[in-house]
C-alpha cells in the first residue's frame, strides 16, 4: 500500500476525529463490564443479574445505532457525533452522584448504550472520505477505536479501588469525553460526497436484500463476540478462576487488546486478498478456539486460546466492514446502523448466553460450545453464498470489483 497515497485520498483529521470519538465512546460504553465485579460488593447478584448489567449497555447501543445511524444521512455524521458526545455526559453524570440501588444501576447501564451508538456516526464519518480501495483500511482503523475497551478493563477497577467507590470512576471518565467532545467539533468535517437523506422506507428497501441480512449474521458474531466477551470476560475470570476484580479485569485487558488493535489487520487482509477468503478463515479459528475454551482448562491455556480467539473476532470486524461499504457504498449510513445494531444484539445475547447457562447448569462449557457452533455455521453461509456474490459485485478473487461506469465505482 503506498501510504502517501491512501493519506491524500482522504482527510486524515476527520478519520482521526472518527476514532478518538469511537475510542472514548467505547470506554465509556464497556466500563460496567470490569466494574461489574466491584459493584457486586453493593449490590448481590447471581450469575443472570450480573450478565444483564453488562449486557444492558450492548442492547441500548444496538437500539440507538439506527436512530443515529439515521441522523447521519438527514443531518450528517458531524453533528450526530457532537449530539451523541453530549448525550454520553447523561449517564456518567448518573452513576457518578445519583445512583443507589440496582434498578436506577440498570437504568444507567441501558444509557449508557448512547456510548456503544458511535459506531452509526464515527465508520460512516470516516468512510465517505475514501475511495474503493481504501475502505477497509479506512474503516479499520476508524474501528480500532473499540480499543477503547482497554482504558476501561485496565483502569476502571484500579479506581474504584483506589477510591473505595465505584461512582468516581464514572465521574473521571466525563474528562475525556469532554477534551475528546472540543477536539472532534474542531478537526471533524463532513465529506462533500454526502448522500441524499434517507426516508425511513429506505430502511425497509435496504431490509429487503438479502446481503443485508448476512452482514448483520456475520458482524453480529465478530463484533458481537468482541464486545460481549470484553464486557463478560472479568466476570468469567472472577468467577471461574477465583482471580480479584483488578487482576480478573488486566487478563480481560490482554484480550481485549488482541481484539482490538487487530481489526485495521483484517481489513488491510481484506483488502490485499478478499474479504470472502478473510472471513472463512477467522470464522474458523474462533470456531476451535470457542469449542477448545468450552472445556475450561487451566488458567494459561484459556489465556493463550482467548487470546487467539479474540484477535480473530476483531480482525473480522475489519473484514466485514471491508465488504459493507463496497456492497452498499450509498446506503452507507443507513446499513451501519442496522448492521451495527445487529452486532450489538449479538454482544446482548452472549453475556446472557454465557450467564443464564452457567446459572442453570453449574457451568460456562455450553453457552461457549453454543458460541462455537454459531461461528461454523457462519463458515457454511459464506461458503454457499459466495458463488452469487462473486457473479454479482465481488469478482473471482474474492475482491471487490470496481467499475467506472457503475455510480460509486462498484460492481452490483
């Protein structure tokens, strides 16, 4: 890749404002993951209490991705950010001084899905700056702001501890969203190549083909499966291995990072061999890592076998949002949203998978064999609609075919 080049083709202060405000949003949407196990000491929870509470943000983000997923094709991805950074300082300012009991607890964990609602505004941002053949670069690297994850796993519980209460760390994290909040009103600017506002029977249009529908299978895996488990995993290391709040959030914090800093990997791959080939592949090491984990070996292995397996999970975030803007480069903003709000779904069900199962049978080996079957399932579909995809808008190669005379210069 000729660096120069991808750096002139688009506008670096925006793509750089799309992961700062993605980066800081992601902190703020996964801090009740570590925290969970510290707020336990206020609030007794059995193992479905404590999925819910980290589940709850996941499933207010899924919602609010298609509502700002909206407003970024009627007002424009600016302005949304700005809107949705505002709306971030509610819930903080909630859980730092006015929450005491579990059910307001509940109320700021589902706002706190305002943070997870990024995603529709900074990818969409980011993406309409650069050509065809930037994109998964482009996207990877606006999308390795869900390394913001880490500042939560590896400070949040630290804190709490520190200051012998939880609330404060919601009152420490308003500091970052505000600087980050001036710094994307200054540097971030909307691409001129802005689509026409959407109707919302556009929505139902896009709802309506079928590749729509496999993005939404396919990222409700790799991002739904980074974010559920980033936001599980203390939980999982707390009670399965017996390891402190500190120490259960810094292993999750080596997991989170492979996840994380991983996922421009996959859509760089994406772009040199295929985004068809990619996912093939990654499908499959989380298969085996998911089934390998299922038995619950010692603390060592799990690491090495979490580690592998979430790398794969954000490298495939890349690779899938190296084929959606290709694929729907001018329904770009309504189909993050509704392929965003399909991840986050998938972040909801895992932690309720993984919590419900653990409490009804005594043990974490089913919900991760589940999670493993759904990954090869994943291989299959891609398998069997490949050949439709490579007549239509991918060629031979499994890359994306770009085409002058088509509007948006690609194949469909």
């Amino acid at each position: 890749m000729d660096r120069k080049s991808f750096l002139k083709s688009g506008h670096g202060p925006s793509l750089l404002s799309a992961f700062l405000y993605f980066d800081l949003s992601f902190m703020v949407w996964s801090l009740l993951g570590p925290l969970a196990v510290v707020i336990m000491g206020d609030y007794q929870m059995d193992a479905a209490q404590k999925a819910n509470l980290v589940a709850l943000p996941v499933l207010g983000g899924s919602v609010l991705r298609l509502v700002l997923g909206y407003l970024t094709d009627v007002i424009g991805p600016k302005r949304t950010g700005q809107l949705g950074l505002l709306l971030t300082m509610v819930p903080l300012v909630w859980g730092w001084k006015f929450v005491d009991s579990l059910n307001e607890l509940y109320g700021v964990a589902l706002m706190l899905g305002i943070a997870g609602a990024s995603f529709a505004a900074a990818l969409p941002l980011a993406s309409r700056w650069y050509p065809p053949k930037y994109q998964g670069l482009a996207m990877g690297i606006a999308g390795a702001g869900n390394s913001g994850t880490v500042f939560s796993t590896l400070f949040a519980n630290r804190i709490a501890q520190h200051f012998g209460t939880w609330h404060v760390v919601f009152g420490l994290a308003l500091i970052p969203i505000v600087i980050v909040f001036v710094v994307f009103s200054v540097l971030a600017k909307d691409s001129p190549n802005q689509p026409a506002p959407r109707k919302l029977s556009d929505y139902g249009a896009v709802l309506r083909q079928r590749d729509t529908w496999m993005f939404c299978v396919f990222y409700g895996v790799t991002f739904g499966g980074f974010v559920g488990m980033s936001n599980y995993l203390t939980i999982f290391f707390n009670t399965q291995y017996g390891l402190s709040p500190v120490r259960a959030a810094d292993f999750t914090t080596l997991c989170v990072i492979a996840g994380s800093f991983f996922r421009p990997v996959g859509g760089w791959l994406a772009d040199r061999i295929g985004g068809i080939r990619m996912l093939m592949l990654l499908y499959g090491i989380v298969a085996l890592m998911m089934a390998c984990i299922s038995s619950l070996p010692a603390l060592p292995v799990i690491l090495v076998l979490l580690f592998v397996g979430m790398m794969a999970l954000g490298m495939g975030n890349g690779s899938v949002f190296q084929l959606v803007p290709l694929r729907f480069q001018n329904e770009i903003g309504i189909v993050t949203g509704i392929v965003g709000a399909a991840g986050g779904l998938g972040g909801y069900f895992l932690p309720k998978l993984l919590g419900n199962l653990k409490l009804s049978t005594g043990s974490y080996a089913p919900g991760f064999l589940i999670v493993s079957g759904v990954a090869a399932l994943c291989v299959a579909l891609i398998f069997l609609i490949q050949g439709s995809w490579k007549k239509s808008w991918i060629g031979s190669g499994g890359k994306a075919r770009v085409d002058a005379s088509v509007p948006g210069g690609i194949a469909s």
